[in-house]
C-alpha cells in the first residue's frame, strides 16, 4: 500500500493523503482544501469525500476538531 495518495476532485489535485498509523494526513496543495491542512481522517473514503465536499460546496458537513491531531 502507498504511503501517500493524490486526492482529486472533478480531475484537479486538491491534495495528498500520507497514510500514518492512526489514518490519514491531509496535505492541501489547493486553496479550496486549505482549511483541511494538516487534519487527520480515519481513512482514505473520508478524507476524499471531504475534500469533494469542500471543494463544491465550501464547507465540511462532518469536520469536528476530532479530524485533527494534536
């Protein structure tokens, strides 16, 4: 399995997920995902339905401060 995964949204890189023991790191590479920066995502569905959900809507339905890691 890969250590790091492009995350796309609509064909456009909006960031990468760095697989870590307790899930994923999000690492935005978009302005739209910026606000993701640094979260940590119980896996890889997660962070990539979160990233489509800001990108289109701006928001995070789900986002809770228990998405990062301190």
């Amino acid at each position: 399995m890969p250590l790091s995964t492009s995350v796309q949204v609509d064909g456009a890189l909006v960031g990468a997920a760095i697989r870590q023991e307790k899930g994923y790191r999000f690492i935005a590479t978009d302005y739209r995902t910026a606000e993701m920066d640094q979260t940590v995502w119980p896996n890889l569905d997660a962070v990539r339905r979160a990233a489509e959900q800001i990108v289109r809507t701006g928001r995070i339905a789900s986002f809770t401060p228990n998405s990062i890691e301190d």
